[in-house]
C-alpha cells in the first residue's frame, strides 16, 4: 500500500522542525509523495529548497486567501513563470475564505481570479482553499470555467453538498482531510460517500486538522494513512483498495509528477 498526502505544509515551523523523522514516520506509514504547498509567492525559495533536497516532495505556488492583503499584486505571468520549475506541480491554494477577516473579499478574488488564469494557461491543477464562502465560491469557479476549462480540486472539503456538486459538475477533484474522522462529521461523511470515485482525494493538511486519534496534536503527512482508512470505511472499501484509488486519481490530476517517483519510494520502503 502507497499513499500520497497531497496537501501539507512541510515549510511551516512545526514540520520543517523535525523533517528528517516526520519523513521516516510517512515511509514508515506507507505515505509515499507529497505536496507541500505554497502560501506565500514570496516564499518560494524556502519551498524550492526544501523539495529540491527530497525526491518525494514536490510543490505548488500560490497565495492563501488570508494572505491576500500581503501579496495583493500577484499576477498569473507571476505564477506562470515560477511554475516552470519541475518540481512545481499546482497552483494554489488560492480562494475565499470568509471565516477570518484578514483579507478583504474583494482582495480575495482579485488573486483567485489570477490563480485560476494560471491554472488555465499552465494546465496545472487549481488547489482552492474555500471556507465559509460556498456560494462566491461556486460562482467564480462557473463564471471562470465558461471562459476556459481549468482543471481544480477542492482541498480539505468542509463545505456543503451543494458546493461538492457543483465543484463536481465542472469536473473538480474533492480532497478529504482529518475532518473527516471527527465524530460531529457525519454531513462530511455523507459527501465523502458520494463522490465519484475516480474523482476523490485524500491529505493531512499538515501540520493543522489531526484526524482521530490524533486530534490536537500536530498533524503530519503519516497520519493520512488514518483519514485514508476512515474514507476507505466510509465508502465500503479496504484501506489498500482505497490508497490504489487515491494514488491513480492523484496522479490523474497532478500530471506533472511522474509515477516513477512513487515507485522509488515503494522500492525503497
């Protein structure tokens, strides 16, 4: 069995701290690739650092919605251009968040709109932070798509079924993370159930959302392997037949990391 957490935060104090042994607990867990990704484009040095040391780390770029008020003028030939590297394989994350006020809704979607141009242009898949935000959300992700189709993915789903299918209908992947463990997350169960299957994820989020047993704690990329086993619950499958899902839907999606890369780590471990 080989998973990818395709979606964590390796840059942030908390991981970066301990990166030889959290790398050594992923393996350990079967957790084979991952995708740190970007907050910050002014940061990309740290990330291309970090995954330029580590075979099975590769990288987006983008700015995260709460940041949007720090990097207000970031533009799609901005993050073209960074793309280019080879180990950059998304856009993002990129969105709304409404829950915190640490950037101006118009800010917001003034970035996502350029993250989403650069999705387009490059080919790379859009990876969309949204929270609380669900209807803006799925009106520029439709106003968007009728420009020019863009491939996206919904990461760390909370959002309702409504937002899931029309995500969904514009031929989005939806990302499950720890939350999806948590006892009060029946709803999000429900919409893990129903995703077709060729179009599901799974991440940490890392070093934030722990899943069950863990919640609290920091989180890191070896526990996707606990949040891949309450999905493969979810949906009637086994573990192993839920991470062979997982690996090929990932690899669908994130066409610039090469299968090669996972099989040096099975080969490895």
């Amino acid at each position: 069995m080989m998973l990818i957490d395709s979606h964590c935060h390796l840059d942030f104090p908390q991981l970066k701290s301990d990166l030889p042994g959290l790398l050594a607990r992923a393996q350990d867990a079967g957790v084979g690739l991952m995708v740190t990704i970007s907050t910050y484009v002014s940061k990309f040095d740290e990330l291309k650092e970090l995954v330029e040391e580590h075979d099975n780390i590769f990288c987006s770029i983008g700015t995260h919605p709460n940041n949007a008020a720090e990097e207000p003028d970031t533009t799609a030939e901005q993050l073209i251009e960074i793309a280019r590297h080879p180990k950059v394989v998304a856009i993002g994350e990129a969105g709304l968040d409404y829950h915190y006020d640490y950037a101006p809704p118009e800010l917001q979607a003034k970035g996502f709109r350029a993250h989403i141009a650069a999705a387009r242009e490059t080919g790379l898949p859009l990876v969309i932070h949204s929270r609380e935000a669900d209807e803006d959300m799925a009106s520029i992700l439709e106003e968007e798509s009728a420009k020019g189709a863009f491939p996206l993915i919904l990461h760390c789903f909370t959002s309702g079924p409504e937002l899931a299918r029309r995500g969904l209908a514009l031929g989005g992947y939806i990302s499950f993370s720890g939350v999806v463990t948590f006892k009060k997350a029946q709803e999000l169960r429900d919409i893990a159930a129903s995703v077709p299957a060729e179009r599901l994820l799974v991440e940490t989020d890392a070093p934030y959302l722990a899943p069950e047993p863990f919640r609290g704690k920091t989180n890191e990329p070896a526990y996707v392997a606990k949040t891949a086993a309450r999905l493969a619950e979810v949906r009637g499958l086994s573990l192993d037949a839920l991470a062979a899902l997982t690996t090929d839907n990932f690899f669908r999606l994130f066409k610039k990391v090469p299968r090669s890369a996972l099989k040096e780590q099975s080969d490895a471990a």
